[in-house]
C-alpha cells in the first residue's frame, strides 16, 4: 500500500485504545458494587466501543498516502455503532460470570470480532479510483490477533477478589494491542492499485476532520468518566471502611458481652456447689442436737460461704478495675483467673501444675486488661481439653529485660500450621459457630498496648499435641499505648 506511517500518531493511537480499555474496565469494576450493574455495564461497552472508533480514524490519521482520505457517512456511522454494540456484548457476557471461561472466551471473541468489523466497516467508508483487494492470510490474521489479545486482557480480570491497580492497567494496555494489532495488521492486508486515489463524495467528510471530532469528543467522555469514577471509588472506600469500623466495634462489644456470660456460668456454678453444701450442713446442724458431729458441720459451712465470698471477690476484679494503671502481682492476676475458672476445670478432670518464680516483679500495667487475656487463655486451655481431660500447665518467671513472663500450657489436640498463621486474626476461629474469632486478636492488642509481645507454639502429632502461648510483660506500659 502507498504512504507511510508517523510513528507518533501511531503511538497516539495505542494511547486512546489503552486508555479506552482502561475507562471500561474501571466501569466494569463498579459492576461489583453498584446498586445499577446494568448501567454500568452499558457505559463500558460504550466506552470501550468509542475507544475502538476514535482508535480506528486516529490510526489512520497515522497513514500518511500521497492524497487526502475522505469517508462517507453512513458506513462511518454503522462503524461506531458496531464497534459500541460489539463491546457493551462482551463486556456483558463477562460481568455475567467473571469466573466461567466459557463467558470469558465467548466475550473475547465476540470483542475481537468487533473490532474487525469496526475496522473493515470503517474502511468501507473510503471510496477509490480503483476496486481494493485483501489479503486473506493478513485479513486472518488480524482477527486472530485481535480475538487472543482480547482474551488475555479479559483473562486479567476474571478473578472476582480485590481490586488491583496493577492488574487493570495491564490488561489496559493488552487490550491496546489487541485493537491497535488488529488495526495496522488489517491496514498491511489492504492491497490498493497503483494510481488509486480516495474519492470525495457530497457530505464525505475529510480524516483530518473526523479524526478531530471524534477523539476529542471520546476523550472528553472518557475524562469525565474518570473523575466520576474516582470521585465514587473515594466516597465508596470511606463508607466501606465506616462500615468495617462500625463492625468491629460492634464484635468487639459483643466478644466483651460473651466473656461476660462465660465469667458469669463460670461463677453460677461455682457459687452453687456452695450453696447446696451450705444448705445441707445448716438443716443437718439444725435437726441434730449441738454436738462435735454438728459443730463440724457448722464449721464446713463458715469453709463454704468463705469460698463463696473469695470467689465473689476475684470475679469482681475483672470489673472493679482502676481507671489507670498500677503495680500489679502477676502471680494474683493468675490465681484470681483460676478462682473462677475453679469449677471447670474439676469438671472436665483437668489438672492445674503452678510454677511461681519468687523473683517475678510486680508490673505496671491495667489490670483489668490483663486478667481479660489470662482468662481468655486458660478458658480456650480448657476448650481444649474438655472432651478428655489434661493437663494445665502456667508458669510465671521474670524476664531478662526486667518484667514478667507468663506460659499458659495444655494439652488438648494442638493448632495446625494453617491455622496458627491466621491464629491472631480478627474474626478467625477455628472453634465454628461458637466463636467469634476476636479473643486472641484483643488478646494481642492488649499485650501490644503494654509493650509486651505474645507468641504461640504448637503441635497436633499425636501423644504430643498441645499449645503453648509466651507472653513477656515489661515492668513498665508505654506511656502512650498507642504507639506501643
């Protein structure tokens, strides 16, 4: 074919189609969260449809012939409706099941094909001295670019997860060669006679003309859809992340409510036990005469009700706690954990081995928080453990840098390596319905808030299984928790 190329114009023309492929992509992206997904839908293929068009006539723009181009109106017309119905098509097809590759294959063809049919349309627009033959291996072959090129940036975007920047704007620029490939590729496959010239009709516009119109009118439609979309996407990431704000406050809350009502079936049972001793000694002592026999049972119901009373006293220092922190015994905050805990642990036949260091320092900490993360520790001990018993190990020793170290051990079935990855994660629960997956997670805030740190360790083979989780306490909290 006469003429040649300006590579600029022609790396212009890449530019639109990438851009356009961009826009649409991003309209398909709102699909996913828009209360209009159609609407959206629609305005991608428009998008990208636009994008093909002002791609074709900027790209031929780029084709510099020894005479002007002039193109009729009604195929040029027909052309931009193709290429606009060709793409809302495919971009249908693939937001209707990002995860078929049936959906994904059918769409990328059917964009391929409308590209080609954009092209070879638009080309009809030019009438010549002399007939125009095609190369059929060029003509195929720029279908079958433009087909594969489509298909890998489809590809890009099947996966329905979290949206990537990066992955866009590849598939950004794969779209840009599948329509600038199948454009110049087409372009090559034209064979004009030698002497052939365009031929201007009435109403024929020039390419200089169109080209100035189109572009301009499709890069300002898509520059506008660019502010809307980031305008969107800036007001959607603020209300989702008020959402998950407003959702962890409100899990939080309840986790705090749920350890309330295991604290508080933890005192009913141990008060019970209590009550009914101290109900069956004081009608024995009061249907017997008052001798050695009833003087015992007298005195095993002052035991009870001193039991009662510590047990009442430990439970209230999980609420009565100071408004700031103090010096604290590590050593207190454990046997007060284990007061309440007292009833089932004997129930569910687990043993409890102390290891108090002497030396272990008093810390400067919030008690309150404390005893929470001891508690949360040996209840989850005890879910281990409950269906055959063990063994509950806690040891209390000071640390080289001068505070405290706690280990809560048992033996139950172990945490797998999968599970001890995601362990610390809010709202991960290996525990089912009957969790909520945010103990450990506050559990390790409250440390991290301290100064401290807490570590886990782990195994499930069989005759070994158990947890161990490591808390090391400096003797004093940072003085601005946050920034702990």
């Amino acid at each position: 074919m006469p003429g040649t190329f300006d590579l600029w114009t022609v790396l212009f023309s890449f530019t639109i189609a990438s851009l356009a492929g961009f826009v649409a992509f991003e309209s398909m992206e709102h699909t996913r969260f828009s209360p209009q997904p159609a609407v959206w839908t629609f305005v991608s293929g428009l998008t990208l449809g636009l994008g093909i068009w002002s791609m074709h006539f900027v790209g031929m723009l780029a084709w510099q012939p020894p005479f002007p181009l002039y193109y009729s109106i009604v195929p040029t017309v027909i052309s931009v409706v193709v290429a606009i119905l060709s793409s809302w098509l495919a971009i249908y097809l693939t937001v209707s099941d990002r995860t078929s590759s049936r959906s994904i294959v059918i769409g990328s063809f059917v964009v391929g094909a409308g590209i080609c049919a954009m092209h070879y349309i638009g080309m009809d627009a030019l009438r010549f001295s002399e007939p125009v033959t095609w190369s059929f291996p060029g003509v195929a072959l720029s279908f079958v670019i433009a087909v594969f090129a489509s298909l890998g940036a489809m590809a890009m975007l099947r996966h329905s997860g979290t949206f990537s920047v990066g992955r866009q704007v590849a598939a950004s620029l794969v779209i840009g060669i599948a329509i600038c490939g199948m454009h110049y590729t087409g372009m090559l496959a034209m064979m004009l006679p030698a002497g052939a010239v365009s031929v201007q009709q009435s109403h024929d516009f020039s390419g200089a003309s169109l080209a100035r119109v189109g572009v301009g009118n499709a890069l300002v439609f898509m520059a506008c859809l660019l502010v809307v979309f980031y305008r969107d996407k800036v007001r959607l990431v603020k209300s989702t992340s008020e959402a998950q704000r407003q959702a962890l406050a409100a899990e939080r809350t309840a986790e705090r409510m749920g350890a309330a009502g295991r604290i508080a079936a933890s005192i009913a049972h141990e008060i019970n036990n209590p009550l009914e001793a101290v109900t069956n000694l004081l009608y024995l002592a009061e249907n017997g005469t008052i001798g050695m026999q009833e003087r015992k049972y007298l005195q095993s119901a002052q035991d009870e009700l001193r039991r009662i009373a510590e047990i009442t006293t430990h439970t209230l220092k999980f609420y009565r706690q100071p408004t700031g922190p103090a010096q604290t015994s590590l050593v207190e905050l454990m046997e007060s954990t284990l007061a309440v805990f007292q009833n089932r642990l004997e129930k569910h036949h687990i043993t409890v081995a102390r290891d108090w260091n002497p030396m272990t320092p008093s810390i400067y900490c919030r008690s309150g928080e404390i005893r929470q993360v001891l508690a949360n520790l040996v209840g989850n001990a005890i879910d281990a453990m409950h269906a055959h018993g063990g063994r509950l190990s806690l040891k209390i020793s000071p640390s080289a840098a001068g505070g405290g170290e706690i280990l809560v051990s048992d033996t139950g079935s172990g945490i797998s390596v999968e599970d001890q990855r995601r362990i610390l994660e809010p709202f991960f629960t290996t525990k089912g319905a009957a969790g909520t997956g945010l103990g450990l997670s506050i559990c390790a805030e409250i440390v991290q808030r301290h100064g401290g740190t807490m570590t886990l360790e782990s195994s499930t083979r069989p005759g070994q299984s158990g947890t161990t989780f490591h808390i090391v306490l400096p003797a004093q909290m940072p003085a601005d928790p946050g920034k702990a």
